[in-house]
C-alpha cells in the first residue's frame, strides 16, 4: 500500500470521526505501528471503516493507534464500548473484521475466537 493510499484511510477515519459527532457508543482504535503495518493493519483499518460505512452506524467512531508492543499478534484493534472493559482482538484479517463488525459491534456479543488478553 502507498502513502497516498495511507493518506486516504486516514481522510476516511476522519469523516468517520465527524460523522459520529460525539454521541461515540464505540470506538475501534486499530493498532497502525510498523509491525501492525507490516502485518496488515492498513486492510483491517479499511475493513473496519467500509463495514462502519455500509451499516451507516453513525454512533461507532474507527481511529489509528501506534505500536502496542505485541508484534506477533499483528494486526490488532481494540473496541470500546462505553461502560465496559475494552476487548483487543489479535491477527485481525478482513473476514474477522466482518464477523466482529456483525457479532460484537452491531449485536452486542465479543467474539471470543479473535480476541488477546492484554495482560498476557
């Protein structure tokens, strides 16, 4: 992936911030440092806007972390939902998106199969 394509995620990632405008339900913070990158992480980042996109969900706000410190579980994003603990999913592909984006952003339920506990 080029840098203007990078360029071009990060334009969507903030549209998508905007169109939230503060009534943020959910975050999703994709992890965007050199390991994440190499790994990936640009197609998961796209992944996650396109399906925050096409279900038009106005109230899910997608934006960019730098390294976590866990190279070998690349790609990773955490997701926020208010209220609760936050849920890190680890080698992250476009279909796990997808199934993340049905399962645990728009029902509700965290998709076990996916996810890393961050204290090891």
């Amino acid at each position: 992936m080029k840098l203007e394509q990078l360029r071009k995620i990060r334009e969507q990632a903030s549209e998508n911030r905007g169109r939230a405008g503060g009534a943020v339900r959910l975050e999703i913070k994709v992890s965007m440092g050199t390991s994440g990158i190499a790994a990936g992480s640009r197609s998961v980042l796209q992944a996650f806007l396109d399906e925050i996109d096409t279900r038009n969900l106005t109230d899910v706000s997608v934006t960019q972390t730098g390294e976590r410190g866990w190279a070998s579980c690349e790609p990773v994003a955490e997701v926020q939902e208010l209220g609760k603990e936050p849920v890190f999913y680890s080698c992250l592909t476009v279909d796990k998106v997808r199934r993340i984006a049905q399962e645990h952003i728009v029902g509700g339920t965290p998709v076990a199969d996916y996810q890393i506990n961050p204290a090891g």
